[in-house]
C-alpha cells in the first residue's frame, strides 16, 4: 500500500508539473532517494518526462545538493543540448561522482 502510494504521489507531481514545473521538480526530487525503487525509477521518469521546462529547476536542485548526480543523469536524459554549458560547470567538482554524471550528460547530449 505504501508503494502505490509513493507512484501515485509522483503521477501527481507529474501532472502538476505539466503546468508548474518548478513545484513538481521539488516535490519529486526528494523521491530519487526513496527506499523503495520502484518509486525512485518512477521519479526519474517523471523527472526525464517532464522535459526541459524542468531544466532550470533541476540545475537548481543539483547545485544545493539534492540528489546532484542523479539530476545531472536526468538533465543529460531530457535531451536538450542547451543544458551543456550548465553541466559544463559540474565537471569541476570535487565529488567525482557529479563530475562523472556531468561528462557522461553532456556526452550523451552531444551524440543526439
């Protein structure tokens, strides 16, 4: 029941975010480090689905820390090569985990 109820919580924010992303964005980041996976990937979907009117909000979230690397993935998922020079900034980090999800977005947007 909890389960159904993390995904239905994400449908949600899903369909919020159609129409005000920035409010979707932080309600369903927190849910990338949810313990249960199938709530995580749905997040993630969501997040990949929602597009590039989530881009500025992602960028914001992955600069405070919130689930950094797997903003980055879904920043480089959404597709829009715009992104690059914002993700350009995250090669330098310290945290190679963020420096690596940077490179390999920024590939990934390079090679459509």
């Amino acid at each position: 029941m909890l389960k159904e109820l993390s995904i239905f919580r994400v449908i949600i924010g899903y369909l919020i975010g159609k129409i005000f992303p920035r409010i979707a964005v932080k309600k369903i980041v927190p849910m990338l480090s949810s313990e249960n996976e199938d709530t995580r990937t749905a997040a993630y979907i969501t997040l990949v689905k929602l597009g590039s009117k989530s881009s500025q909000e992602l960028l914001g979230e992955a600069r405070k820390g919130h689930e950094s690397v797997a903003c980055i993935q879904i920043l480089g998922d959404q597709g829009n090569p715009e992104i690059i020079p914002e993700l350009e900034k995250f090669q330098t980090s310290s945290d190679e985990k963020i420096a690596t999800a940077a490179r390999e977005s920024i590939q990934a947007l390079k090679d459509e």
